[in-house]
C-alpha cells in the first residue's frame, strides 16, 4: 500500500525577516532551499536506508513524498523531525502521512495530505533551545548563545577587514550559510547552472573576479540602496481552488504541475532580470536580491525605483509561461499573479516591511477575486498595489487602509496591453500603464507636482478648499501652457475611466490616484530624500 508523506515549514517568511541583515536574510533562505530539495531529501532517504520512495515535491517550504510501505513512512517521519530541527534551527516543522485509497487519485491525496499539514499545524509549538535563565543570551536578538568555542563566527567590515561577531546558533546558521548561497541564487535567477569553476558565472556577468567583499548580488542593504528599498511579494491566484478541481481529473500528475509550475516562476524571474540588469552593468553588483524563488512564490528586495517595472514584467511573463506550458490542459487558460509592494528606508525592519507587502498582496488579491465573481471572467485577473511607508514606525495596514480610504486607489491591473484586449477588466480596474504615463507626464514638472502636493492635503481637511485650489491651478497651467496641461489632463482623465475630458479630475468615486502618483515620483528619483521630490 502506497503511503504519502508531507512536511511544510510554518511562517517561513517571518523566519526569513527576523533580522535586518541581508546576509543572514539570505542565508535563512538558502537554509530553506537546501532543506527543501530533492538532492538533500535523497541523502537523508539514503542514511535511513529507505529505498522505493519518490520525492514528488520539494520546493517552497513543503516536501511530498510517496512510500512503497507504510513503515518506512513513520520512519522517515520520525527521523527527518530532528534533522529538520537542527539544520534549521528557530522554524517550526509540521508533517503528517496518509495512506492511498483504492480508485483515489493525487489531486485526492493531497487534498487529504494538506488537511492534516493544517491540523498538524495547530499543535503547540516546541522550544528548539533550552530557555533557562542562566543561559548566556545573544545581546542582539536575545537568544542563548551557542558553546564558546562556537560564538563568534568570521565577518569583514566596510573596510574588507576580517572581524568576529557573536550570535545564537539560528542566526548563526543563516550567517555562515550567507557565503555560498549567492551563487546559488544567482544561479537560479540569472539561468546559469553550477560550474566547478564559482568564478565563471562572475567573470561572464561582470568581468570582475569575486572576493568576500565583493560580489554581484549584494549580502549588504546599503549595496542596494542607500536611500528607499522595495519589498516585493508576488503569489499566485486559485492555486488551492485548481488542485481541487482536479479530484475528477485521473491523469493529473501532481508531481509534473508541481515542477512545470515551478519552471514558470523561476523562467519569469529570469526575463524580468534580464530586463533590468542592463541598466547596472558598469556597477560592481546588481541591486537586486531574490529572498524566496519557487513554487507559486516570488519574495524579493530591489532599489524601489525598479520594483514596479520589475514585478509587472513578471507577473505579465508568468501569464504567458504558464498559458505556454498548458498547466491547465482542461481549460488551456493561464494561471495569474497578485503582488505587493512596500516602500521602505533601508533602515526600516525587515518583517515589518515583508507584512506590509504581504498585507498589500492580500488587498490585491480581494479586489481580484471578488472582480472574477462580479464580471464571471475566466482566470482572476493579475495586478498589483503599493505604499511607500515614510517613517521609521511599522503600523498595520488596516489601520493605514482606514485612516488613508480616499487615497487608497489600487490595485492596478497589469496584463499586457499591447498584445491583447481584457475589456471586463479595463472596466473594472485601472492599469498600471495609465499611472505609469502620469507619472512621465510629471516627472520634469515641478509646479504641477507642487499643486497635487497642495492639493492632496487641503482635500484631507477641507475638501472646498481643495477644489478652489483646482480651478486656480487649471486657469494659471492653462495661462502658461496650455500643452502641457492639456496633455497631464488627458492622461489623469485616461487613468480615471469614465470620466469626461472637458475639466481635469482627480478623484473616481471618492477615491484619489494622486498619493500613488506622488509616490512613485518620488522612488523613481532615487534622491527621493524626503520622500517628496
């Protein structure tokens, strides 16, 4: 009797944004990403001494395997626990195993899998590390410290000087692993398989030999900026809802979709780089650093003037590799992404700055779902929202959704117009392209973009008053020069559908896109060093 395992690591993203270093943001990535791969599983299948089973999934924080007998299950699921616990210290571990039914198919296995995961889940946690008083504790992060001859671990300085810092063993592990996993992600992202040589892939990108201090994609925040940062995470729609369509589908292969999904995400984050990667060519390293790469899952940090262009040419590759690869052959359609990004300071904390994103995904996603409800469209349409969070105090997002509502004007549609018509959703949500041209059409007009400053605060207190500043602003554009104004007219009007073209307008029912474009003004100047520009 076949028996199915499954394992999922619990909040991985709040584990990955723990600290504000990017180094050992990444290394707890990488220590993920090896965990969760097919040669790790094959090893551990190996010193167990398990011979049969078939590793069907192995990417995003789950594993999914399936066992000739239903000992050698429990084994592995007693065993792998500890290994889990140890190689990566500071997450929690849930997993479970289901036998196969007669006449069931994957699509029904898994549902069951996943249901026990979720039960699985909701067991109390377990303590990885003995919470004593007379344990010497980590003064950053203020967990125990590891044996002394294990403290410290090597470091450079600004300077490339070699240093010693101490940490607990959870960020310790994330540190060291810091070093290799560069090249592996750089591998992934940038489609360069492993060479003996790890010198090659630099020397074929930058033509500069890599060192500790010296790398293509930054281990230092202030490698990516030195100002604003973008957070961005990216997931896919219905994903849950498909699999379970496929109860009735008796040649669905789990393991097939699971890769070819897969295939498409990494393939999407491959040409979006290419097209950005360009512009950083005489730079030492690309500000750019993918965080979580598989899956339906994209998280990643860039300088925030790229992040938009970024994760739209991606969303818009993902619909097309995935409508390309057939993964769903039943209604030959594609499978579409919803995305958020945060704004931050370089200094702003990391998991802070991963919620907001993730908060904003979340808002994108309803808006989506409940558009697909309304309109009966096929697929829920990919789009994206943003905010750019100017302080340095982390609120939660509804709390910024109330007290902002007749600002909040996203999400924005993002599927590529010039190669197709979605008119249901062109009714229903505004494009990012539209915001995109008002943004050009102010870049290099600083009086306009004085009025919309002016304008947006007065409309907070006193919306008359904002309105009297409208018809003084159109009559003195107008004056001197009618062009231009009749041009940014034009473009807000576009971005405002319905609207009429005889008088410029700035709100659609009671809601504003003049904060959304005041912002990515201002991250598109890469000054932006007070936020208003």
């Amino acid at each position: 009797m076949t028996t199915y395992y499954g394992g999922k690591f619990q909040g991985i993203q709040s584990y990955i944004f723990s600290t504000n270093r990017l180094k050992e943001i990444v290394g707890a990535s990488e220590l993920l990403n090896v965990i969760c791969s097919e040669d790790f599983l094959k090893k551990e299948l190996n010193k167990m001494k398990i011979s049969g089973a078939e590793i069907i999934q192995a990417a995003a924080s789950t594993i999914k395997i399936s066992f000739q007998a239903d000992e050698d299950a429990k084994k592995f699921e007693r065993e792998f626990i500890k290994t889990a616990r140890e190689f990566v210290p500071g997450i929690e571990y849930s997993q479970t195993h289901v036998e196969k039914k007669d006449g069931c198919n994957d699509a029904d296995w898994n549902e069951t899998l996943e249901a026990g995961l979720s039960t699985e889940k909701n067991r109390p946690a377990t303590l990885y590390y003995p919470n004593l008083m007379i344990v010497k504790r980590d003064n950053r992060t203020g967990l125990p410290l590891r044996a002394e001859e294990m403290l410290k671990v090597p470091d450079y300085n600004d300077k490339g000087e070699r240093i010693w810092v101490s940490m607990d063993e959870a960020n310790r592990r994330k540190f060291q692993k810091a070093r290799p996993a560069h090249e592996k992600l750089e591998d992934k992202l940038l489609d360069e398989s492993d060479d003996e040589n790890e010198n090659d892939l630099t020397m074929k990108l930058t033509g500069i030999t890599p060192t500790p201090e010296r790398r293509e994609l930054p281990l230092i925040i202030e490698e990516i900026s030195q100002n604003f940062i973008a957070v961005v995470h990216a997931d896919g729609n219905g994903l849950g809802q498909f699999l379970q369509d496929q109860k009735e589908n008796k040649d669905f292969d789990i393991k097939t979709f699971s890769k070819n999904l897969d295939d498409c995400t990494v393939t999407s984050a491959r040409t979006a780089f290419e097209e950005i990667k360009d512009a950083y060519k005489d730079s030492d390293k690309y500000p750019f650093r993918p965080i979580v790469l598989g899956g339906d899952d994209f998280t990643f940090i860039c300088k925030a003037k790229d992040a938009v262009e970024f994760t739209k040419k991606f969303i818009q590759e993902f619909e097309k590799n995935t409508k390309d690869k057939k993964l769903d052959q039943k209604q030959g359609s594609m499978f579409t992404v919803c995305a958020g990004i945060a704004f931050v300071k370089k200094n702003y904390p990391m998991h802070f700055a991963y919620e907001l994103a993730e908060s904003l995904c979340s808002l994108a996603k309803g808006k989506a779902k409940n558009l697909k409800r309304e309109k009966g469209l096929p697929e829920i349409p990919s789009c994206l929202a943003f905010r750019k969070e100017l302080g340095s105090f982390a609120e939660d997002f509804e709390n910024i959704k109330d007290r902002n509502a007749e600002f909040i004007f996203g999400p924005y549609a993002v599927y590529d117009r010039k190669n197709e018509k979605r008119p249901d959703i062109d009714d229903a949500l505004p494009h990012i392209d539209d915001l995109s041209e008002v943004v050009k059409a102010l870049e290099s007009n600083n009086p306009f973009k004085t009025f919309l400053r002016n304008w947006m605060s007065e409309e907070l207190v006193n919306p008359h008053s904002a309105n009297l500043l409208k018809e003084r602003f159109t009559s003195v554009a107008q004056g001197n020069d009618e062009d231009k104004y009749d041009d940014f007219k034009k473009k807000m009007n576009k971005l405002l559908k319905g609207k009429g073209e005889e008088e410029l307008n700035l709100e659609k029912d009671g809601v504003s896109p003049v904060l959304d474009i005041l912002t990515l003004i201002s991250v598109k100047d890469e000054g932006g060093k007070n936020g208003n520009n």
